[in-house]
C-alpha cells in the first residue's frame, strides 16, 4: 500500500462543498503516529513498518510493552499497527506521520471495530422474517423455527444464522473518499461513515480498488445505431453508419 496512518473516531457531521450540496463525512483525528519498529527484507524476510498511536502513561503498558517500546526509543503508546507501506525503506525508528500524508480525493478504505449490540434475537441479528401474528401463532413471532429436517442429516449445518453476540467485529469500508486534511489539528475528513462508535480506533489506508481510468470523450460511445449513445443526429438513429 501506498499511504496508510493510525486514527481515532471523533464523529460525523455535514459539510457543503462548492456547489452547495450536503456532504456526510465523518471526522477522523488521525495521528501523529511514531515509527516504533522497521521490518527489512534481510532481518525479518519483508518490508513493513510498525506504527504507533495514542500516547498513553507507562503504568498503563504491560512490561513486555514497556520494554519493546524503551527499545524502540520511543515514548509510550497506546495503540500499535504493522503497515506494509511502498516507501518503507525510506522510514526510520521515531519518524513521526502525520495526517497530511493523505491528500484532499485520495480514496481509502477504513477498519475499525464495529459498535456492539450485545445478545440479539435471529430477527435483528440476521434480518429473520417473522410467524405469522394471528391465528394461534403462540409467543413463537421472533423465534427462528424450522433450522433442518430430523431424520436426515439431523443436525444443524455450520454457519447456520440464529441468535448470539452481535457486533463487535473488524469491518472494513472500501473506497471513501477523503474530502479535508488539516495536519495542524490532526484532522482526516472523509466521506460516508466508518466503522465503529466514537472514540474507537481506526485505521486508515490506501484503497484496494482499482480506479478507472478515464480513455477520452469518446469511451462509452455504442457502436450500436440503435443506442442514443451512437447517435451524432438524434432525429437520425443511422447517422452514425454515413
């Protein structure tokens, strides 16, 4: 990946672009995060880096975490992640990113761990239909009912839906759109929502999608006279074929 930082969810909001339309966005405090550890292709077979985010008192850390971090010979921090960035070589112990290493359009996907629900029912949890409500349907309405027939193969496959823990979960949500950057106040504004309440930690990379890639004014055009994409006259469906 390209570009990729440690963040903390502060919110969503609205903003108005140029146009005046209303754009959802949720407000990201994204770094600064130090370097804690490299990773290099001759010592531990690839290129990574390890980053770390949210300072945080030394009583806090588990010895094991202390010393890594005294290591390191960096203050101590909360919240650790390993990125394998393209410039890796360039990065050293203690260099600090900031949220300016993303800029205003860039796309990004977003992980976070969603919010939890607690124990839910099979209707809330999966989307379940309900029993029918009239006619004798008994106390039974949000139950799950039927989960398989009895004489063969009783039992219930895995991975069948039904009631539990709900949330909770790493969610990742692709391709958003980063609409701000304020490196100054440790601001990351992107568009839509991400995962998670507020306060939860994020982590912000470059997307995995493939962009498209714009092939001129004539991309798209039908060769099919038929279509109104291939028209040059519209009062002429054929003109195209002249």
């Amino acid at each position: 990946m390209k570009k990729a930082i440690i963040g903390k969810k502060v919110g969503m909001t609205q903003i108005f672009d140029e146009a005046g339309k209303v754009i959802p966005v949720t407000v990201i405090e994204a770094g600064p995060c130090v370097v804690v550890q490299k990773m290099t292709k001759e010592k531990e077979g690839y290129k990574s880096v390890q980053l770390g985010f949210e300072e945080v008192a030394e009583k806090k850390l588990s010895k094991p975490e202390q010393g890594h971090l005294k290591k390191a010979g960096v203050g101590m921090v909360k919240n650790l992640k390993e990125f394998h960035l393209d410039n890796a070589d360039e990065l050293n112990v203690g260099d600090v990113l900031k949220a300016d290493v993303f800029a205003s359009g860039d796309k990004v996907d977003v992980t976070g761990i969603s919010k939890g629900h607690g124990y839910q029912g099979v209707v809330k949890r999966w989307n379940a239909q309900r029993t029918p409500t009239s006619h004798g349907g008994g106390p039974v309405h949000r139950h799950l009912g039927s989960m398989g027939s009895s004489t063969d193969p009783s039992r219930i496959f895995p991975g069948h839906i039904g009631a539990g823990h709900m949330g909770v979960d790493q969610v990742t949500v692709q391709n958003l759109d980063v609409v701000q950057v304020d490196p100054e106040l440790n601001m990351l504004v992107v568009r839509g929502a991400v995962p998670g309440p507020k306060g939860g930690i994020v982590y912000i990379k470059t997307t995995v999608k493939t962009q498209p890639v714009k092939k001129g004014e004539a991309a798209g055009i039908s060769a099919n006279p038929q279509k109104a994409s291939a028209r040059v006259n519209p009062q002429k469906a054929s003109a195209r074929n002249k």
